[in-house]
C-alpha cells in the first residue's frame, strides 16, 4: 500500500493508471520544473511506486531517491525496473511514508536541501493527510530545493466517465479504485468549480502555502494514463501543476 493512500488500496493497484512509460510523464514534465530545480541538489520521488519515472530522473539528478511506503513496489521497482541497467544512473529506493514528516526531516538531515517530483500524491491521500504531504514536502525542499507537483483537475471526473462509458460523472461504476478508476477516490467537482488553465490551481496550492512554501509556477497540461477512451485512444485526464519553493 502507498504512503498516502486509503487503506483499500492493494499493492498491486500503482500498476494501473499511473505506471506509464516515463516517455509520455516524466519525460513531459521535465521540461516545465527543469528551469527551476538546481541540479546540484539531490531528487526525491515520491510515492514512486514501480520506479519507472525515478529512474528517468536518475539519468538527470543525482542523487535521486524513490520513496514509497509499500515493500512490495520497492522490490517491483528494484527488479522489474533494473535499478541502474546500461548508462542509466541507479536510484536509491527506500521504503519511507510521504506523509510522515519526521522521516521526511531525516531524509533532509541526510541528503541536505533537495528537489522533489510529487505526482499524483495528493490524489491519493486521505484529505487529512495531505497538509502532512505538505509539510514533508516543506522540509525536503529547505532553503533551496523546489518541488514540482502535478494531480488530476476536477474535471478529470469527465473524462473518467467518458472513459467508463458512464453517462455522467455521477454515475462512475463500482468502487473509484475499480480497474481504470483507481487512484481517484478524491476527486470531486464542486459547485463553482472553474474549469481551464487557471481551474484548481488555488485549491492545489492551499496546502503548500500553508506549509510555508511559495508558488513559483503553474499551469495545466495533459496527465496521460494507461487507460484507454472507447475509440482505443489514451485516455489523458486534465491536471494541473505548480513549482513550489521558497522565494529567493
């Protein structure tokens, strides 16, 4: 089970929706937060599950961490994956809980002032959990470090649907962690949601803000997915992104 995430969640679950080919995620995000991040300072992934995009970071940061509450992603990540084959650089995975701020104080003793990739993390977080999220992603960073942070838009629901065939976001089937709805058990739209670039992004930053880190940068762009639209299409939900940090 991931750090964040309800109890419900298998192990098994991170290798739905967002196990994608680093080609079409992480590859896509780097050039947003690459201008941003001093690539002197280490990477930490969160909630890095398979490992896939931690060791497409590897090749640009080091060090670069993976941390993921669940034992068995770590194992999947360090044998499936193939920690460090070829030219790529080996990641350092480590069994550790996102939203446990003390652990994540520790990790900073150890590796100084670091950049971090949270994707999809707050997504899958109880909503109690996520100022945590937060506030570990505050110590990580320090004085230097920025964090790059994508989740699902609200109006992500619409395309889940279109996705389920369901007439309506309302009207998703089963359980939201079923196959091809999995990681989205929080998601809602509420009334007076603002749909477009600037839709969710103020409720995206609340709790970093609150956390004592600034918004750098933000925006909206495609989240892809391993699922499919009927017509065979990916399935690609809106999302939305920041570059948090501390000014100066």
């Amino acid at each position: 089970m991931n750090a964040t995430s309800r109890d419900s969640r298998d192990g098994d679950s991170w290798d739905g929706n967002w196990s994608t080919d680093p080609a079409i995620t992480a590859a896509v995000h780097l050039p947003i937060f690459e201008k941003y991040f001093d690539h002197d300072l280490p990477l930490v992934d969160a909630d890095c599950g398979n490992g896939a995009q931690t060791v497409f970071l590897a090749g640009r940061f080091h060090p670069c961490v993976g941390i993921d509450r669940s034992a068995e992603a770590l194992e999947r990540a360090r044998t499936a994956v193939g920690e460090g084959e070829g030219h790529r650089s080996a990641p350092d995975f480590r069994q550790l809980d996102a939203a446990d701020p003390e652990a994540m104080r520790r990790l900073h003793e150890e590796l100084g002032d670091a950049n971090v990739y949270l994707r999809g993390v707050l997504q899958r977080s109880e909503p109690d959990h996520r100022p945590r999220v937060a506030e570990s992603v505050a110590l990580l960073v320090g004085g230097r470090g920025r964090a790059f942070v994508v989740e699902a838009a609200p109006a992500a629901r619409a395309a889940l649907a279109r996705s389920a065939e369901a007439a309506d976001p309302t009207e998703l089937p089963g359980p939201l962690d079923a196959p091809g709805l999995s990681d989205l058990s929080h998601l809602s739209e509420p009334p007076g949601t603002v749909h477009g670039p600037e839709g969710g992004l103020p409720e995206l930053a609340e709790p970093f803000e609150a956390a004592g880190l600034s918004v750098l940068a933000g925006g909206s762009l495609p989240l892809s997915t391993t699922e499919f639209e009927p017509d065979g299409s990916r399935l690609d939900l809106p999302s939305n992104w920041l570059v948090v940090g501390r000014e100066g």
